[in-house]
C-alpha cells in the first residue's frame, strides 16, 4: 500500500468508527482521532515531499502508486502528488480538523452530519492524490453527493436555493 491511500483508508476507518458509534461521545472521539491522524499524515507528506525535493528529485509526481482495476477499459487506481498537491492536502486536513471542532455543538442528526462530513473529506483527499482522469471523477463524485446534502440539511439561510 502506498502512503498517500493513507488518505483515503483513514476516512474509510471514520466512516466504519462512526457508523458502530453508540452516543455523541464515541461520535467526537471517532472524529477527533481520525481528523487528527489526517492532519498529521498531511504534515508528514509535506515534509517528506520537501525532502524528496531538496535531496534532487525532479519527478513530475512524487509517491506514484498504481493499481489496475479494469483491464479491458484501462481503468486504474493510480495516485501521486505534486507541489499544488500536497499544498492543498495539507489546507484540506487543517479545514477537516477545524470543521470537526465548528461542528461540535451541532445537534439535529450530529452522526449522520458527520458520516456525509467524512464521505465529503474522503473525495476531497482522493481527489488532490489522484494521477489518472477516472480516479479523479470517481473521488469528484464521492464529494460531490455529501457536499449537496450537507449544504441542502445542515446549511444556513436559503439552504436550498445554494444546495
């Protein structure tokens, strides 16, 4: 397993944590730890793809991992990062470590709130470490289906109108 599925394997840990989680409690535990542990993935990536740089490595993508899937259509699960990459993995850990303390007070369906909240953090990882087109729809349209519930339940003013 590649470093970068660590983005997509610790939001799916999330989503199995908060799907068997009994009370709001187990709820921000399971957020708390999982936000956490992407926040740290995405400061040691940082740091390791400096590393990667300064020592010389001039590769397009750093990391690259590829997996096929689907022989006859040439799909495959290829991942790799560059430097906008890691850039916006990390910006997007930080924002997934603060949504989940703005979200701690919430209270009509916090569990459901917070499983669509990790299914949207998880196309949002996969999506900034995907290489190849199909895997970036694939991630593009996990997001995009959390991302119009979130805003279409849990939003504010005309929730609607903007979902």
């Amino acid at each position: 397993m590649n470093f970068l599925s660590i983005f997509v394997l610790i939001p799916l840990l999330m989503l199995a944590g908060l799907w068997a989680a009994r009370g709001i409690k187990a709820i921000r535990g399971v957020m708390v730890t999982g936000a956490s542990a992407l926040l740290i993935a995405s400061v040691v990536l940082t740091f390791l793809y400096l590393g990667e740089r300064s020592a010389g490595n001039t590769a397009e993508m750093l990391f690259r991992a590829d997996t096929l899937w689907y022989a006859p259509l040439h799909i495959s699960y290829s991942v790799g990062v560059d430097g906008i990459s890691v850039a916006m993995l990390l910006l997007s850990a930080i924002i997934v470590f603060t949504g989940t303390f703005a979200s701690w007070r919430l209270q009509p369906l916090t569990k459901e709130y917070f499983l669509w909240f990790t299914l949207l953090s998880m196309g949002v990882f996969g999506f900034f470490i995907s290489v190849d087109l199909f895997t970036m729809f694939m991630f593009y349209e996990i997001a995009l289906i959390p991302m119009y519930l979130l805003i279409g339940v849990w939003g504010s003013g005309r929730k609607e109108y903007a979902a």
